[in-house]
C-alpha cells in the first residue's frame, strides 16, 4: 500500500521524519489527522481525491481502516498505521492545492458571463437545507424541522449581508465582527457558516486573478487575514484549518476544475463542474458556491 | 417547559448525521424542539435563541458535539436522550459511513457469509464494476449490475464471460430485475405469476410488471439487460440470454421484451430466437416498425400499458386484439373531465408541460404526442422525426416540452428523482409561472428503492404550482399517474389518493396521461 498524491501543504509535514498523528475522526472515505502541533491533515480515498489537506491512498480499504483515537507514526518515507500495516511515501507525486487564478484574466468576458449563469443555476439546485437555498420557498423543513436550525439559516442570511457591507465598505472591524458570528454557525464537522466563508475567499482570490489592477481599498490577504483571525477559537479544528486553506487560496480538486472552466464557453462543462463542486458534504459545496458567487455580487465594488 | 442537554467531547459526525439524527429527535413523543451541532460560539448562540441552551452546554467547546431536546417533560427530554447513541450510530451507518459495521467489503467475505448465493447485485463506481462483475462471474453468480459507465468492451467481454459460464449478466446499467420473486433495485411488489419480461428499460419493466399484477395475473421472471444490450456493439446478448432463460423455465407460459428499437440486425437476431421459443411473445420496441414483429409471428404493440393488458389476456387464454383496442380508447372515457380543464383554461395555455422521473415513460410520451402541432421538445428527444433536442440552457417557449429528469445533466451530484424529488418539485412549482403551459404531465413511480412517500412529495408541489397560478387568473390541469402496486411499500391506493386530492387527475397508465393531455390541448384550440 502506499499514497499516491500529497497535498503540498501538507507534504513538508508528512515528510517530517518525526512524524506523529492521532486520529481525530474516521469515515468511509476519510481519515482525519491531528499532530502534536495543531496541523490537521486527512489520508483519503481516490472518491474524495485531491485537496489541500489530503494524502490519497492507493487503496482506502479495510486494512487501512482507522479508528478515532490510533496513533500513526512516520519517517519521512514510510507511515506505520496501528496493527502493523505500513504506507510507503516515496512514490506520492505532490500536488499543488492552489488553482491557477491568474490564466482566468485572459478571458474576462467569458468568465463574468459564466458567473451570471451560475448565478441561476445554484438556488435551483442548491438542497433545501444550504444556505443557497435561503431564499427559495423550498427551504421550509430545512434541518428536519428544528427551530433552532431553521433561525440558524435566517441569521447567516443576516450576517452575510453584513459582511458583504462591511468589506465593500473597507470596514475591517465590522468585517471581522461579521465573520465571527457566521464562523461555526452550522450542524457538522465543517459548520455551514464556515462553508460560505471559504467560498467567498476562494472568490475573493478568484476576482484577484480575474482583475489584474483590482481598486478594492481592501486586499484579498487583508479580508482573509480578518476571517481568520475571527474565526479562531470559534470553529471545529477541521473547519479551521480548511479556511485557513481558502484564506491561502487552496482548493480541492473540484474546485480546480471549476475555477478552470469559468474560462471556457461550454455550459455543459460548466454544469458538470458546477454539479461535482456541489456534491461535496450534504450541503457543504453549495454553501461554499454561495459564498463564492457572493465575492461577485453589487456590493463588493 | 425542562431543557435536557447531553454533550459529547470529540465526536465527529457529519452534518447529514447530525440532521438525521435531529429529526428522529424531534419525532420522539412529548419533544417540541431538538438541535444536534458542534458546540461553537455561534451554535450555542443559536441554542440560547431557540432556548435550547443550559449551563452544561454553554460551557461547551467547538470540538464538542451538543445534544438539546426541549420537550413537555422531563421524562420526555431524557428518553429522547437516552436514544442519542443509538441514532448517531444508525444514521451514520445508513449513511454508509459506520467503521465498525459488520458488513462484508468484498465479495469474497460476502460468499463466506452467504456461501448458498447465486446472484450478486453490484453496485459500485463505473471503473470498479467490471473487475467485480467479472469476478462475481468467476465465482458462479449471476449479476445484477447496477453500475454505470462501464465500458462498452468490458461489457461485451463481461456477458461473453457469463454466457460462456450459463450465467446472465444483468447490466451495466440495469436498475430493476425481478428474480424467483425478490425484487432487485428499484423493484415493484408483484405476484409471481405466469408472465415473464425480459427488458432494456428499467421503468419499462416496472410498469409492465405492475400493470400485470393490478390486472390480476403475476410475474415469473423479470430481467432487466441494461439499457445498451440490444445496440450493435453488444448485439443484444442478455435480452437472448433472457429468451432462452424464459423458454426453459416452465412457470413462464407467455414473454414479453420491451426496449427502445434495437439496431436492426440485433432485432432479427432477438426475433427470431423469440419466435423459436415456441411460446406466445409480446413485443413493446417503443416506436419500431410493427410489421417487421408481426412478420416473425409475434405480437407487437405500442405501448407499455398494452404490453401488460395484452401478455395478460395471452396468459389466460384470451384473444389479444381486443385489450390493444381497449387501451386505445380508454382516454375517451375522459373526454368530460378534458372539456372542462380545457374550458378553463386562458388563450395562451397551448403547450403541455411534461417532468418525467421514468425516462421510459418520457420516450414513450414523446412517441404518443408525436403529432401535435406547434412542435416538441425534450432533453432526451427520441429521433428527429419526433422531437428536438433541447439546446444547452435554453428556454423553450411556444412549444411542448417533456423533460426526463433522471438523465445525467439532472442528475450528476444529486439523487435520481425518483428518490429525491426535490428538483422536480421546484421545476413543478415553477410550471405554475408560466403562463403558456395548458396541462403538467407527471409519473409517480413507487416500489423498493424509491422515496417512501413520492406522490405526497408531488402533490405539495402540485398545490404550490396551482397556487402561483391562480394568483396570476389561471387554471393548471395535472395529469398523473402512479407506476406501482397496492403492496409496494407506499401502496398504490394511497398514493393516487394523495394526487387526487391535490386536484390532479390521476389515470391508469402513461399512454393514457399522454392522450388526455393532448385531448386537453386539442380541445382548447
């Protein structure tokens, strides 16, 4: 057995001749890792793929099969899992976890008109319980019905308005109060809130590399820079190390691909990538997509 | 009213679990709200808005999992605590993530499990199905091969592999097979019985399968190829391996093949092992040439309904030409309500609107409303004689329109409508916005696999759709009608009730849901 591709976020960490981790939760297709030091980082199988936090395994079945709570060690070369079985490092290719925003300025037109029709595409095909799905009558019953969740998605409709108002403002403080209140605001392991945020620094570095001379008083690094710092403390481990990945521009594999075809005219591909970056998680890529769509909308000037 | 709290420190399920596990929660008696989250500042905000929050809880962290029930008691409260464990397991487990499921990972353990198996279901990602066919093969099963996107040489090789070994290889792409009375996949309740079919479309052999059981008689085998098995390539060699089957089982007294036209040197080839099967066969190829089926001496019909009525009457004994007249009229019978949904409706309500969750039943739509005027059109148009292609992210307006949603541009990253309806209850609902659609055109189709409660789900849809209507001064006539039986699971009575309730008429078959809405539009025009 062995992992095929590492993320290059997480590569120097594995890599490390030390290396230690403890399982921190464990499902089908995923395994999530914490070191001593605070690092997450997941071994995955070929379904989930590519991400900036991820190491795939050549297979991810029953041998490799982890518990929350078992310890892996490493030497750089190879990972020893519990029970003995052993991962082999040295044929893992790396694989860089940030899209190439910069080739999407050659084709501006065709990318804001991609942006529109994503615009209209999303709320019809958002699930009932994702932020997207907000304003649509279908989002009645969302969260099985429980009240509390329900104002969950009222308040994030709130608080993302806010935050946009603030950053097309300049109002750095705001923008940081915003951020916290929407940072783990959400069921699961990576909370719904935490979701549109990453997907409004991925659109944020989106807009970067579409504008070659962007006017925003505020920077991409300043906005992701407030995120981060509001987010600290109020969210999941895991939540926060993938929005410290969003913050850097990281991305997984679906979104790579969108982010590519944002600059080619076909809306069957469009649709196809649309569609593989909104299967993530229960509601997850919608909720990211929202948050992406949003970087684009009137206020952000 | 008491607030039970239960936190859990470090345990990590997914928000579909924690969903799932909030609405069994909530159904529990005596409990009036209930949240299952991370325990994060903005969570707990939320619980302390709903409140939901207690001095335990409060003092939770992000990597705690909080459980808050509000209930009439504290008895209630703390039973419905007490069930947390049990549902986070099971509802992670349902969502096929459990590690500690004692659930064989490969087939070989499964045949250690089951060493008296014969046939393997498998369902896997399209790259990995042809090695699992071919080894479920190798070890003397036949398959039912769920699987899609199997290559069209792996799937010659994989039902030469299964013919070589008197084995049948269902699929890929099979969804429904009925087989010594255990439905596979997406499979209605139906008595066994003399009738034996042998089909390329999955809803094609559910409704004819259905249709059979509501007409009194029963169902020998069901084998469903794949939709691809009677092209050129692969030469329609699980539709023979099914002929052949039928012929030698005994409680087959008559066979009915249903497909899409099959290429024309696989239709000599499959006629003719059906004529020498030396049993009566009825042959439902949608849209082909009847003369071609009558000339090898079986008997052809058109639709799916007649394939049941007429394989029926066959196994009973009775003449045959009489139920193909019988279908055939059948809409007549409707004429009054038409009149009336026509009467009603507002000169620019022309074109009748079709959202198929059976792409059988939408090919077969295309073929009955072939000639209305003004033109059709679809996302899996039939030919070119019949409809158009609908081009990418067009509108169409001033036209028919009959969508299939389980194709693939409907359904990559998200369920097959038939077992979550909720793209097509938006697409129902917006259908009551436009203001050219004369009638809305809807299946339900019901059995093992499907949602537990589809025409409900269609019948809010309906009410909504009516409703945006009506605001804007117009009527919006539904036809609809429910592929199932009284024992599927979500009982076929109850479920037309449902649709009947919500002001849709609600018919026996597609081809008569397909005629009475054309009967609406010529009426009105």
């Amino acid at each position: 057995m062995s992992i095929q591709s590492i993320s290059l976020r997480i590569a120097p960490v594995l890599h490390h001749p030390q290396f230690t981790a403890q399982v921190e939760s464990a499902f089908a297709d995923a395994c999530n890792l914490l070191t001593p030091d605070g690092v997450m980082l997941a071994l995955v199988s070929h379904t989930i793929g590519n991400g900036p936090l991820n190491a795939v395994l050549s297979h991810f079945s029953e041998p490799t099969r982890l518990s929350a709570g078992d310890w892996l060690r490493g030497n750089g070369q190879t990972l020893w899992l519990p029970r003995g079985q052993q991962l082999s490092l040295t044929q893992a290719a790396l694989w860089q976890p940030i899209p190439a925003y910069h080739h999407l300025a050659a084709q501006p037109e065709t990318v804001t008109a991609n942006i529109a029709w994503l615009r209209g595409y999303l709320p019809l095909h958002a699930p009932p319980a994702s932020f997207a799905a907000i304003a649509s009558a279908s989002a009645s019953g969302a969260f099985g019905n429980s009240h509390s969740l329900a104002l969950g998605q009222m308040q994030a409709e709130r608080l993302a308005a806010g935050l946009l108002h603030a950053y097309a403002a300049a109002d750095l403080p705001a923008l940081h109060g915003y951020a916290g209140q929407l940072a783990g605001l959400g069921p699961g392991l990576t909370p719904a809130g935490d979701d549109w945020l990453a997907g409004w620094l991925m659109g944020l570095h989106t807009r970067a590399g579409l504008m070659s001379a962007t006017v925003h008083p505020l920077s991409t690094a300043d906005a992701a820079a407030a995120v981060l710092s509001a987010a600290q403390g109020r969210t999941t481990r895991l939540s926060l190390a993938f929005l410290q990945a969003a913050a850097d521009g990281a991305a997984n594999e679906a979104w790579h691909n969108l982010i590519t075809t944002l600059s080619k005219p076909s809306k069957r591909l469009l649709r196809a990538a649309t569609a593989q970056v909104m299967a993530h998680g229960a509601t997850s890529g919608s909720d990211m997509l929202a948050g992406f769509l949003a970087a684009f909308n009137n206020h952000s000037p | 009213m008491p607030v039970a709290t239960r936190i859990l420190s470090s345990a990590y399920f997914d928000s579909v679990t924690l969903m799932l596990v909030a609405k069994e929660l909530l159904a529990m008696p005596g409990v009036r709200d209930a949240a299952v989250v991370m325990g994060t500042q903005a969570n707990l905000g939320l619980l302390r808005d709903a409140t939901l929050l207690t001095s335990q809880s409060a003092a939770a962290t992000p990597n705690d999992l909080v459980a808050a029930v509000l209930a009439d008691d504290d008895h209630a409260a703390e039973a419905a605590l007490a069930a947390l464990d049990g549902l986070l397991t099971a509802s992670r487990s349902n969502a096929g993530s459990d590690a500690g499921a004692a659930r064989p990972r490969t087939l070989r353990a499964a045949l250690r499990q089951s060493p008296d198996a014969n046939l393997a279901v498998i369902s896997v990602a399209g790259r990995y199905a042809a090695r699992e066919a071919r080894s479920a093969l190798d070890h003397g099963l036949h398959v039912l091969l769920f699987s899609d996107n199997v290559s069209v040489e792996d799937e010659i090789e994989l039902k030469q592999r299964a013919a070589a070994r008197g084995l049948l290889c269902m699929g890929p792409d099979a969804g429904t097979a009925i087989i010594n009375g255990v439905g596979l996949g997406f499979a209605n309740d139906v008595t066994r019985g003399p009738v034996g079919i042998v089909s390329a479309a999955g809803t094609g052999l559910q409704s004819v399968s259905s249709d059979v059981a509501r007409r009194g008689s029963g169902v020998s085998q069901a084998i469903g190829t794949g939709g691809r098995d009677l092209s050129e390539a692969i030469g329609g060699q699980t539709m023979l391996a099914g002929i052949a089957a039928l012929q030698a089982d005994p409680a087959t007294k008559v066979i009915v093949l249903i497909s899409k036209p099959p290429a024309p040197a696989v239709t000599a080839r499959v006629l003719q092992a059906a004529k020498n099967s030396g049993k009566p066969v009825v042959v439902c190829f949608l849209g082909a040439d009847p003369g071609q089926i009558e000339k090898a001496g079986l008997i052809p019909v058109s639709t799916l309904e007649q394939a049941a009525a007429v394989a029926v009457a066959l196994a009973r004994g009775e003449e045959w030409c009489s139920p193909i007249i019988a279908c055939d009229q059948a809409p007549l019978a409707w004429l009054p309500q038409a009149r009336a949904a026509a009467a009603a409706l507002q000169p620019q309500q022309r074109f009748i609107h079709g959202l198929y969750s059976g792409g059988t039943f939408c090919y077969e739509a295309q073929l009955i409303l072939r000639n209305l005027p003004d033109g059709l059109y679809s996302n899996a148009p039939v030919s070119a004689a019949v409809s158009h292609p609908i081009p990418p992210d067009a509108v169409i307006h001033g036209h028919h329109v009959i969508l299939d949603l389980g194709a693939d541009e409907y359904t990559v990253g998200r369920l097959h409508p038939m077992l979550d309806p909720s793209l097509r209850n938006r697409m129902i609902g917006q259908t009551g916005d436009d203001a050219e659609v004369a009638v809305l055109l809807l299946d339900v189709v019901l059995g093992y696999g499907a949602h537990p409660n589809p025409a409900g789900e269609a019948a809010s849809a309906i009410r909504a759709a009516q409703a945006r209507a009506a605001a804007a001064g117009r009527t919006l006539p539904v036809v609809a009608f429910v592929c199932g039986t009284e024992e599927d699971p979500q009982r076929l009575s109850d479920q037309e009730a449902l649709l009947r309730e919500a002001g849709a008429l609600v018919v026996p078959s597609n081809a008569q849901a397909a005629r009475i809405a054309a009967l609406i539009v010529a009426e009105h025009s």
